[in-house]
C-alpha cells in the first residue's frame, strides 16, 4: 500500500495524477515507477523510508500494512492515511498474491518432490490454522525469535496485532475450508497485468494444492459479486452524495451475526474481518456501503420491533436477521418491512 500523514490527501492527490515524492524500497522501484507513472519515486533504504516521510522529505512511502503502517501509527499517535495499490485509484493494477512459492516445473514433474512440496504446504497452513487459533501465543513465540528492527516493535502487543492481519490475508486464499489455494482467475489477472499474457498452464500447477475435485468453492463467485458490489456503491453514491445504507436488526443471539455466541470466534478462524457474515459494518464500508447495525434483547415485544424497523424509513435497505425469539410475531415484523427495503426478498415468501 501507500501510507502517508495524516491530512495528506493522499487517495485524492494520487488519484489526480499529482507528483508525489513516493519513497520505495529497492526491489519495488519498477513496480511503483509503473503504478506511479507521474511520481518522484526515490529508492530509500528500509530504514529511512519511515524517518523520512516523518520529516517532510517525501510525500508517502510504499509500505507492508500488515506491519510498516501500524510502526508509523505508533510513532505519530493516530492511524496514516494509506491507499491500497490494487482497485479503488488504481482499478487496472493487479498484483495477486504476496508471499508466493515458485518450482521448477522439473521438480514438480518429480512424484517424491511434488509430494514433498505438498507435505511442506501441508505443514504450513496447519500453522496458521493454530495461529488464527491463539494469535497472542503465536505473537509471543515470534518475540521471542525476532529482534529489534527499525520498522516495526518487538513486543506482543505490536506483534499480535500484526500477527492478525497476516491471518486476515491467509483467510482469503480459503477454498472450501482449505486455506493457501490460488484462484486461477486472480492469478491470470495478475500475470497478464505484471507480466503480459504468460499462458496459465506455464505459470500455475492447480493440481498441487486444491480443495479437490469433489467440491464447489463459491468463493469465486463472492468475489465477482463484491467486485460488483462495490462499484453499484460507487455509482450510487456519486448520484446521490451519500453511501447506500443498510441497516441490520438483531434479536437476541440465536441469529448468525455478530451477537451469536460463536460470532467472534467464526470471525477469528474462518474470515477476514472486512468480508464476513460476522462484521458486517466493516464489511459493508470495505464495500462503500453504510451498514448499521441495531441488536435487540430477546425481551423485546412485537410492537417495540416494529417501531424500530420504522424508525430507520430513510434507509436504503432493512434486514431483520432470522430465527426470532418466540415471543416476537414473525410475520408481523417482517411485513413491517415495505418491499423497496427488503433486502432478505421476506416479502415475496408470503
């Protein structure tokens, strides 16, 4: 991602094609010239590329959000204004996966090798399994084994916190409850934009790690429809000069949602926070979409649900989550519901 100061405007300046003075670390030079084709990109070592946005010599610098940005909240107290390098001002970039393993098609044409590599993917993602599990023991363990650095604090706390949000880049390469698969379309899009037409099949082996033969991953699919999503957001809120809203009521804690019991642990081991069932707020403002969300005690009456579903006429769409407690007429509720909100289609189940 970019990161720089906050009250730098930097999504409004990069998006206009302004000169910024980008600091980048040596081996993304070509990449950043290529994102940032009108910037002052400098090569910076890593230690000086935070130091150096802290004293005004650059404009934003190329960072890891999952560690770089959370230094830099550190140091000047309050979150940097950062802006995503895929999508959003960027819309033509594609730069699929980080952390990615590369064999020799030699090796992987090799039965032992091949099933060597398995064994070692095998391994580790049963290791983040076990971290998204207990990120605080994981943290502790990498204190103990990493030193000081000049971009990040070697305490558990600063490490738990980006212990979570690798966890959150692991949880999208889930594939029907197996983690580390590669979406063949991604991949495609990124090799075509980093590297122009590359064929699939000399690029990417599917066959070594994949959720299998005998099952259908929607994943896929969710993903087109939030690529969607996002832009009808988009679009609606340029014609309207606000986001769409939703609001979201919940009665009690038997529905799925983030007031049901297993919600926060659902949330921990299975889903990033801002693509889950489980954080629709952050879900929905990932998307451009305003989600409120209103939860309810199981004492609530028919009559003081209804006023409540009334009182929210100006948004764009209502969602009573389901089961309701016995003592809630259901039909009742949701025929208060008029048609142009009904988000769940209730309406059209009679």
């Amino acid at each position: 991602c970019l990161a720089a100061l906050p009250g730098s405007r930097l999504r409004d300046r990069a998006g206009a094609g302004e000169v910024l003075r980008v600091g980048v670390h040596v081996d993304t030079e070509e990449l950043m010239r290529r994102i940032l084709p009108t910037a002052d990109v400098r090569i910076l070592p890593r230690g000086l590329k935070l130091q150096s946005l802290l004293a005004g010599e650059i404009d934003a610098v190329q960072a890891y959000d999952v560690m770089e940005t959370l230094r830099l909240a550190h140091d000047i107290g309050t979150p940097p204004e950062v802006v995503p390098l895929e999508g959003g001002i960027f819309p033509e970039v594609a730069l699929g996966y980080a952390q990615v393993l590369f064999a020799p098609q030699a090796a992987l044409s090799d039965k032992n090798h091949r099933e060597t590599l398995q064994t070692f993917l095998q391994a580790t993602f049963q290791g983040w399994r076990e971290v998204m599990q207990n990120p605080a023991d994981a943290a502790d363990t990498v204190v103990k084994m990493q030193g000081e650095s000049d971009h990040w604090l070697n305490n558990p706390d600063f490490v738990e916190r980006s212990t979570r949000l690798c966890c959150n880049y692991v949880k999208r390469t889930r594939s029907c409850g197996k983690f580390g698969v590669i979406d063949a379309d991604i991949w495609k899009r990124a090799t075509t934009w980093l590297a122009h037409q590359v064929p699939l099949e000399k690029s990417l082996d599917l066959n070594v790690w994949t959720a299998g033969d005998r099952v259908v991953d929607a994943h896929p699919v969710a993903r087109e429809v939030s690529v969607e999503t996002k832009q009808l957001a988009k679009e609606a809120s340029a014609k309207h000069g606000r986001p769409p809203q939703l609001v979201v009521v919940t009665v009690g804690s038997a529905a799925l949602g983030r007031t049901h019991p297993d919600g926060a642990r659902r949330l921990q081991l299975i889903s990033p926070d801002d693509a889950s069932w489980f954080s629709k707020a952050k879900t929905g403002k990932s998307l451009g979409i305003d989600v409120k969300e209103v939860d309810l005690p199981d004492s609530v009456t028919t009559q003081e649900l209804i006023r409540v579903l009334q009182q929210h006429s100006d948004a764009h769409g209502l969602q009573l989550m389901w089961p309701l407690p016995p003592s809630v007429d259901a039909r009742r509720a949701y025929d208060a519901i008029p048609a142009a909100q009904d988000v769940d289609g209730a309406h059209l189940c009679g």
